[in-house]
C-alpha cells in the first residue's frame, strides 16, 4: 500500500460519520436520474396542492406513496 492511501484510510476513518443521512431506499431513488426527476416533482406536487398522497412508479416498476 502506497502512503497516501494509508493517510486516505487514516483520515478517512477519523472523519467519516456512523450516522447515514439517506436511507439505501433514498439512495437508490436518488442515483437514478429518472427517478430522483419523479420523485422531486411528486414532492414539488405535494407542497402546491392540498392532495395528501401521490404515487410514483420507479424505474424497476416499483410503485411508492409519498404522504404529507
């Protein structure tokens, strides 16, 4: 192993967080472009109107409710 990896590893280890913020869910919705455009419109929808639910289907035809 090269120094610089090791003071990466060291570093990284020092400064890197136990918590995750995103959930592997969120994640996967996020990386996926198609994806992340529908869910942010889904939520963009929910915040203009007075609907409390609307539902998306994900790429891999996964259908999931987003609720106010």
């Amino acid at each position: 192993m090269s120094i610089i990896t090791l003071i990466r590893n060291v570093l990284g280890s020092y400064f890197s967080s136990d918590m995750d913020v995103m959930s592997d869910e969120a994640k996967k919705i996020f990386s996926n472009p198609d994806d992340r455009k529908k869910y942010i419109e889904a939520v963009e929808k929910l915040k203009g109107t007075t609907s409390k639910e609307e539902t998306i289907i994900l790429s891999t035809q996964e259908k999931i409710t987003l609720v106010s």
